[in-house]
C-alpha cells in the first residue's frame, strides 16, 4: 500500500512549496517508506530514500537541505543538524582572517 505522507500545509500548500521540496528534480524513494512527515521548510537532495517511519522537521524560517542518503524510522531535525558548533570566538577569528585576505 501507498505510504502516508504528510506536508506542512503552510509551506506546501502552493506548487512553489513543492517545487521547492523537489528543487533537485528528483522525487525521494518511498518503495519501503510506511510514513512520510515533513514539517517547516525542507529541501531535499537528489539520492534521498525514507524507509520505515520518517519525519524531517525544521523549526527555522529558512530553507533547509535534507542531505542525500536513506532515512529509516527516525526523526529528522534539520535545526540540530546544520547549526554550526564553532564559538563566538572562532567565529570572530575567521572573520578577521577573511577581512585581511581581502584587502
């Protein structure tokens, strides 16, 4: 049977939403995928397979990329994944080096 799959209404309710989900122009394999969730904005990548159970879910207001690969009976968050870890510090040191370089 079909998979049940469930979009954020508010993001894919248009076709620009969907387009965008799909901006890879590749549709994500469902073949063993019983449950399909995906809830804020998600792009996802070309070579993305669900399996089992899925739910991707990004609490931001931008548009985040749902890396290729397979998904099994997990939940997805996009937020913890690609905030970057590195300090204020680290940060500040990086900027400074760009702002040398580009003089």
């Amino acid at each position: 049977s079909p998979p049940e799959v469930s979009l954020d209404k508010k993001e894919y309710k248009k076709v620009q939403g969907l387009e965008k989900l799909l901006a890879c122009g590749e549709v994500p394999s469902l073949k063993a995928c019983k449950k399909l969730s995906v809830k804020g904005k998600v792009v996802f990548e070309a070579g993305t397979t669900f399996k089992g159970a899925v739910s991707i879910v990004n609490p931001t207001s931008d548009w985040l990329t749902l890396k290729a690969g397979t998904y099994e009976d997990e939940t997805v968050n996009l937020d913890a994944e690609n905030v970057d870890t590195k300090s204020e510090e680290e940060l500040k040191e990086m900027v400074k080096k760009l702002q040398v370089e580009a003089k």
